[in-house]
C-alpha cells in the first residue's frame, strides 16, 4: 500500500503499523488503533491511505460504533 517516493523530499515511504493514532474529524477526535500508515524515512512526512481517511469518516459522522470511548486532557499553552 505504501511503497513510493515522498512527495516533499523524495525519500522511500514505508508502511508501519501503528498503535494508536488520533485523527481530527468535524471538531472531534477519532483514534484508531493498530492502522496501517507510511511513512518517509527521510523527512517523517506521513501519508494516510483513502481507506483509513473513509474509516475515521464513518466513525466520526456514527457510521460506524466505536469499541470505546476516553477522556482525554486538554490544556492551553
């Protein structure tokens, strides 16, 4: 899926697998968790397939339930 050269730097995009990452939707946050993304070995440019972006779309408009839901904290600078 990720296997193509950085649009900023021209370095090799990898795919890794990651734990956890949040992505915003609509003034709401989505996690998902253990989601596939690329990223530049180079620069650290990260690149997010169409299906992960459709994903995080369904759960944030209720398309799709959620296993859980946190608190998170959030403090200003």
């Amino acid at each position: 899926m990720y296997d193509f050269d950085c649009e900023h730097c021209g370095g090799k995009v990898a795919e890794h697998l990651m734990d956890r990452e949040a992505f915003r939707h609509k003034g709401t946050f989505v996690i998902l968790e253990r989601v596939p993304i690329g990223i530049c070995g180079k620069c650290g440019a990260r690149y997010f397939d169409a299906s992960v972006l459709r994903r995080v779309a369904e759960v944030g408009r209720g398309l799709r339930s959620c296993e859980r839901k946190e608190d998170i904290a959030v403090v200003g600078y």
